[in-house]
C-alpha cells in the first residue's frame, strides 16, 4: 500500500479493502478460524487457534509488517519482483511469473470451506471472486497472474479436500 495520504476514488479503497481481506495471510487465518469454529469442541479449538496463532500467524505478520516498516519491500504484498528474494528465497515459480498468490489462498480457501459448509464456502468463492477482480483492478497482477493462482488454489482444494 502505498505510503502516501491520497485522495482515493471509493473503488480504489474496495479494491485495496478486499485485497487487504484476501490477503494470504489473512484469508487462510479467517479460514482456519472457521474450520476450527465448525468442526472442533472448544477446548481443542481454542488450543489450537492458539498454536497457530503464536507459531504461524504472528511470525508471519510480523515478519511482513518490520520488512515493509524498514523498506526491505515497499508494500505489505512484497510486489516488486526484486524484492521478493528476501521474502521468497526458494520459490522459484514467483520469479518467472508473479503469481497471485492472493488468489491461490482464496480460491484453495473456498474449496476447502464449501467442503466443510456450502454457504460458508459459497461466501468465501464470492470474496475470492472480488479478491480475483481486486489484484487485477489495482494492477497488482495481469490476467495470466491472476487465472493461474485461482487455477492452482482451485485445484490445490480439490486434491486436498478429496
């Protein structure tokens, strides 16, 4: 995001909104919350929410928050292909193509939770859908980008979820 206070068109602030919402980090934690809220008792929910929270979640977060903070990347989604060796050491693939990986974790994320719940999942295609038009709309992404995240995070759900 950029650093700058600017008077943005109400489009633009969506568009960053649901990029923000299906961001990969955000998107599958809000998943696994739901699975978890579904499927396990309290107690064994609750320990592992915890779990999650503290070895993954906040690592990860903070991880991008203090490299965005210092200028390691110049956004939160380390967009700039140069940038992305610090973030990215050994995934090759986001170096030929920026792959979107926005909308690989939203559309994995909505097989996943259709398969637990169809409204849930139906909710979450609908916000993988606008996550999908977001990263194109904001430019973060080309169609190319785009439809082979979903592609992959579609079939990524599948092949996981049967």
């Amino acid at each position: 995001m950029n650093r700058d206070k600017v008077d943005l068109k109400p489009t633009v602030v969506f568009a960053r909104w649901v990029s923000w919402i299906g961001h990969p980090l955000v998107f599958i934690s809000l998943s696994v919350g739901i699975i978890i809220a579904l499927r396990l008792t309290n107690r064994a929910g609750l320990a592992l929410s915890l779990t999650l929270l503290a070895t993954v979640i906040l690592p990860m977060a903070l991880l991008l928050f203090r490299g965005f903070q210092s200028g390691r990347w110049s956004d939160l989604d380390v967009s700039i292909r140069a940038e992305r060796v610090r973030f990215y050491p050994r995934a090759v693939i986001n170096f030929r193509i920026k792959l979107s990986l926005h909308a690989l974790f939203a559309f994995y994320s909505g097989v996943i939770l259709f398969v637990v719940n169809p409204v849930v999942g139906a909710v979450a295609f609908a916000l993988a859908l606008l996550v999908f038009w977001s990263r194109l709309y904001l430019r973060r992404h080309d169609l190319l980008e785009t439809l082979v995240g979903a592609f992959l995070g579609l079939l990524g759900g599948l092949v996981t979820a049967w």
